[in-house]
C-alpha cells in the first residue's frame, strides 16, 4: 500500500507569494539534500541494502504466490527462503568450482586469442585495399588495450595474462565477504518479509511524530522507486535466465568449450541492457576463434542473434509487458553516463532510475475531481 501525502505538506498556500513557491521548494531541497547525504554517508553498505532489496521483493512475490495454496505466512515464508538458500547452495557447491577453474584457463590464454585475432585481422587485409586500408593499423593487442582501458606501454600478453588470472584468483579469494554479504542479506530479507506488516505499520507511524515532514516528503518517492526497481530487477532475472539457458545450448550445440564461465558471463551481462549483449558476446567469440577460427565465429553471431530475437520479440512484451519501454539510444546513453559517475551502480541502476523519472518523478499527481452533490429538499 502506497503511503500517503502527510497533511504538513499540503499548507503551501499560506504563505503569500513568492514565498508561497520559495518555502516549500527550500524546505524540499533541505529534505531530499539530508536524504542523500545519509546514503553517501551508508555507501559501504550499498551492496548489502541492494542485495536485502533484492531478495524481499523477489521472496515477498514467492509468498503472495504461494496464498492460494498455503495460508499460513509462516509456512509460506520458511518455504520461499528455504528453497532460495537451496539454490543458492547448490549453485556454490557445483558451479562456483568450475567457473573460476575455467575463468583462470581463459586468462592464461589471453596470447593465443591474441595471436587468432592477428591471423584473421591479416587473412582479411589479404582480401583486398579496401579492407588493407579499413584494418591499415589495427592489433589485437590496440583493441584488447582500449577495451580494457590499458596503456599502450602494457602490450605483452603474457604480462596481461598473467595480471588478469592475479586478478580473477584474487577475486575468488575475497568470496569470504561475498558469502558474508550473501547470508546477511537474506537474513534481512527474511526478517523484513516474515514480519512486513507490523514493519509497515512501524514505518508508517512516523507520520505522527517530529519527522512527519520528512516521512511525507520521502516516502512516496521511495516507494515508487523500489516498486519500479523491484520489476525492473524482477523481470531481468528471469530474461537473464532464459538467455542464459539458451544460449548454453547453443553454445553445447557449436562445441564451445570453458561454457560455465562463458555462461556466467552472459548471465551477468544480461543485467546491463542493450550493451550487455556485445559485451557478453565478446569472449564467445574469442574462444570460438581461437578453436575453429573465423567460421565459428560466425555461427556465434548467428546464434546470439537468435536468442536475442527472442528477448527482444517473445521475452521482453511477455515479461516487462508496456512499461520499461525506453528508446534504445537513451538506454545506451544512460548506460554510458552513469558507468561514467558511479562505476558498476550506474550500469545496475541507470536504466530504472530514468524510468522512473520519466514515468513518475515529473508527472503531475493526480487530482481528485470534487462531485458536487444536488441539495436536498426538506422533507
């Protein structure tokens, strides 16, 4: 249930103008300024609260699905949270081990790509001038170099390889704090969704006490925000599934080995709308070159294309349905400048956070139309 405007912010018409306009927009920026500076504050929490989100609002849908069949929350509750911390497990157990063996081996295989990017990059100038001049001064090691953000003196591969395995070990070395953050957020999680109504009505109170202004002020706007977010994340999830699942058949289909951490590769891009398609495919096709060269590669792209085709025309209409609807070019420029500001959380957040504004932030509320009621005569 959508909180309510509390009644101290529905007083700006008592003040003559312009302070009728000024009060209530000072008063407003005070609010919104302390808000943010209480979560820059918090920002080493950032991951657990995003986690906690996350996990509620995908288990408190579980739950309410779960009514028709169970009544007892309880019940429904242990159930949900039973069978996420399963998945959870067996995921760690049987996946975990063979994603960081395989992503190591990529790593350490980085000079071979290399090497099959440079022969085909030469197969194709032997094509003709057009494609002479098209690839005049283009590597390998020039491309890896500006995708990876690297400085041109950096160019032995063995040294970049050796860097990246560094890298992806000391990754799989802090998974301590990774499992920690993992298990807090679903003990949040259970906490919030086992006990939401008496939460609620917990939060709701502040309505009634000293920080009324504040609660009226940020809690719609949270609201809406999180529900936005909450289908947004929602929807993703199982669209990043789906892609996933497909595109690991397809790549079985094609023989194209290290497929656990190509998959969980795909699997994370998929939260990274419309670029996260190039960037997952990116490693597919330097493995399926340096196997079966340039005709694999082909087939790679043939086969991504189809199941993104499913996103695009089966997936996305069934799962977002009419909202989420943004143009591609503003995705990519959202994409693009929140990357630029805030890293990993501009790529997660941008695209809801643009929804959001555009679909709520700057629409007026709407107003209750007054039905003016005949007078009655006297009996």
């Amino acid at each position: 249930m959508e909180p309510e405007a509390h009644p101290a912010q529905r007083k700006e018409d008592e003040f003559p103008p312009p302070w009728n306009y000024l009060i209530p927009l000072g008063r407003r920026l005070t609010i919104w300024g302390i808000f943010f500076g209480i979560i820059w504050l918090l920002r080493s929490f950032l991951p657990l609260v995003f986690l906690t989100f996350v996990f509620a609002y995908m288990a408190e849908h579980g739950v309410h699905g779960l009514s028709h069949r169970i009544h007892s929350r309880k019940v429904r509750t242990a159930i949900v949270f039973t069978t996420m911390i399963a998945v959870i497990a067996l995921a760690i157990t049987f996946i975990a081990p063979k994603i960081k063996d395989q992503a190591i081996v990529f790593a350490s295989n980085i000079s071979k790509y290399e090497e099959a990017v440079d022969k085909s990059i030469g197969d194709l100038r032997s094509q003709g001038d057009f494609w002479k001049n098209m690839l005049k001064d283009v590597t390998a090691k020039g491309v890896f170099n500006e995708v990876l953000g690297r400085s041109p003196a950096k160019t032995d591969a063995s040294e970049r390889s050796h860097e990246l395995a560094a890298l992806l070990i000391g990754i799989f070395r802090d998974v301590a704090s990774v499992a920690t953050t993992f298990l807090l957020a679903l003990l949040f999680a259970f906490l919030i969704v086992a006990d939401r109504k008496r939460i609620g009505r917990g939060v709701m109170s502040l309505q009634d006490t000293k920080l009324a202004r504040f609660y009226g002020e940020v809690s719609r706007t949270v609201f809406r925000f999180g529900a936005v977010l909450g289908r947004f994340l929602e929807a993703q999830f199982f669209i990043a599934l789906v892609n996933t699942a497909l595109t690991s058949i397809g790549m079985l289909f094609l023989g194209i080995p290290n497929m656990a951490f190509l998959a969980g590769v795909v699997f994370i891009c998929s939260f990274i709308p419309v670029a996260g398609t190039f960037l997952s495919t990116a490693p597919i096709c330097l493995v399926a070159l340096d196997h079966e060269g340039f005709k694999l590669v082909l087939w790679v792209i043939g086969m991504v294309s189809i199941v993104h085709a499913v996103e695009a025309y089966v997936l996305n209409p069934l799962i977002f349905g009419a909202h989420m609807k943004l143009n591609p070019v503003l995705v990519l420029a959202v994409l693009l400048i929140g990357h630029k500001l805030f890293g990993v959380w501009g790529l997660l957040l941008g695209v809801p956070t643009v929804t959001y504004f555009f679909g709520h932030a700057i629409r007026h509320e709407p107003r209750v139309r007054r039905v003016e009621l005949p007078p009655t005569s006297a009996s």
